[in-house]
C-alpha cells in the first residue's frame, strides 16, 4: 500500500535528508587514494549520529546489514560492504548510499565520486547517471505515473549507451526505509501507479558501462556487473507536492532544498 505523507511529514523527511546531504558531503571530502571503505564508513556514521539520527543501513535485512553505509567501488553496483582491508587507488570510482532517520523517517541518497584522476570513460558515466536522475524528476508531477519517470530515465541512458540495471530499483519511502511504490529505472510512458501530491520516494539511477545484467556475491549483499565493467550510482528523496518535487536529500552551500 502506497503511505502518502502530510506537510508535517515531509518536514521530518527534510530534517533527515538533510542529514543523509551532509553525511554524503562528509565523505566526498574524505575520499582519497589509500583511504579505506571502512574509514569512509566512520566518517558518514560520525555525522549522522552527531545530528542526533541513526544509520538506516546498519544491521538492515537479512543476514543484517554490518555498516552505516554502502561503499560499492568500480564494477559494484551497490551494496558493497565497508571493509579495513578495501583501500581506495587513484582512478577508481566509488559509489557511496546513505540512509538517516530522523524521528521516525527516513532519508535515503547516493553518488558515485571519482577517485584522483579518472577515466574519461568513467566521467561520462558518473555525469550520464546523475543526467537519469535530472530526467526522471521532470516527470514527477501529479498526475503522471512512474512508468513516465522510468522511461525518461531509460531513454537517457540508453541513448548515451550505458546499461540499464533492471534487477534493482527506486522505491517509496517515509517511516520505513523501503515502502510501495517500485520505481524502476526502465519502463513505459502512461503506465505503472499514478503519481499523487504526498507521494514521497526515493529514484535512484544505476547505469553500468557495458551491459545492464548484475549478479549477486557471495556475501549475499554486494551486487557487480556481470561482466566487470564499472557501475555509477545517483540518488535522491523526493516528495510529490501540488508545485512540483521537493528535493529532501540534496542541499546547497547554505542548506536550502535545491
């Protein structure tokens, strides 16, 4: 069932996302050749509980979630696991989610940051999945459906030739972490559930360089490309209101919504 949210939750929202912002400012700044994916970890925890909320992630699902974070490098799509042991070179990419909750809800965002100096080619696929990300929210208007915002997001990145995972997907967001709708990253205009003001979720574009197919590892969280290629990540929280989205987990320099 789709929980759509009233104006005093999504000020909670806000207050979270705020948070996840910060957090994910927190460790772009850390992220360096030699650092580790655990120190990474530390940082963005310190954050989040500095502003008095509590990491989504840690011990989530089953078998529990160990870290704060989600710290997948190159071919990881998501879901890589903070290690002391998984240090960062020069020319990797690294895509890094977080989640806060804030007084009962939850906020939810990721990026992909370059590593020192990077390939052209992985420059072009960090920027084409956050452009997804920019397309699939100009069709978040009521009225629309999310197959409206799934395709926009498809189109992009298939026309810039990237690969489309379509295992993995966006989803509602509010108390829990993950609610109804699915948001995926492929779809058909006109098609899917209608967008209503009070919708509230979070979409979030995983393109890979080569093909869209993944496969799981062993650690039954870390999800890679099945044939090596590097993945980026972007995402954002966003509430449906009767003006357009609002962002909750992307901030300005001065800490306004964007």
């Amino acid at each position: 069932m789709v929980k759509l949210k009233n104006q005093s939750e999504i000020e909670k929202m806000k207050a979270a996302g705020r948070i996840v912002a910060l957090a994910l400012e927190a460790v772009e700044k850390a992220v360096r050749p030699g650092v580790s994916t655990w120190d990474l970890d530390r940082v963005a925890e310190e954050v989040i509980r500095e502003n008095k909320a509590v990491p989504s992630f840690l011990n989530y699902g089953s078998p529990p979630f160990p870290a704060s974070i989600c710290a997948s490098i190159n071919d990881e799509v998501v879901h890589g696991i903070p290690s002391k042991t998984r240090t960062l070179k020069s020319g990797d990419i690294i895509s890094i989610d977080v989640g806060a909750c804030l007084d009962g809800y939850h906020g939810d965002a990721a990026r992909t940051f370059a590593v020192g100096e990077i390939s052209a080619e992985n420059h072009k696929l960090i920027q084409i999945t956050e452009e997804c990300f920019w397309k699939g929210l100009e069709q978040a208007r009521v009225g629309n459906r999310i197959g409206d915002i799934s395709a926009a997001i498809q189109q992009h990145a298939e026309a810039h030739g990237l690969g489309v995972v379509k295992q993995l997907v966006g989803h509602g967001i509010g108390e829990s972490l993950h609610e109804e709708p699915d948001v995926p990253n492929y779809g058909r205009e006109g098609h899917g559930p209608r967008i209503f003001e009070g919708l509230v979720i979070a979409v979030e574009p995983m393109m890979n360089s080569g093909t869209g197919a993944v496969r799981m590892m062993s650690d039954r969280w870390t999800i890679v490309t099945a044939d090596g290629k590097n993945s980026a990540h972007y995402e954002n929280t966003f509430a449906i209101t009767s003006d357009g989205p609002i962002l909750t987990t992307y901030f300005d320099t001065s800490g306004e919504t964007a």
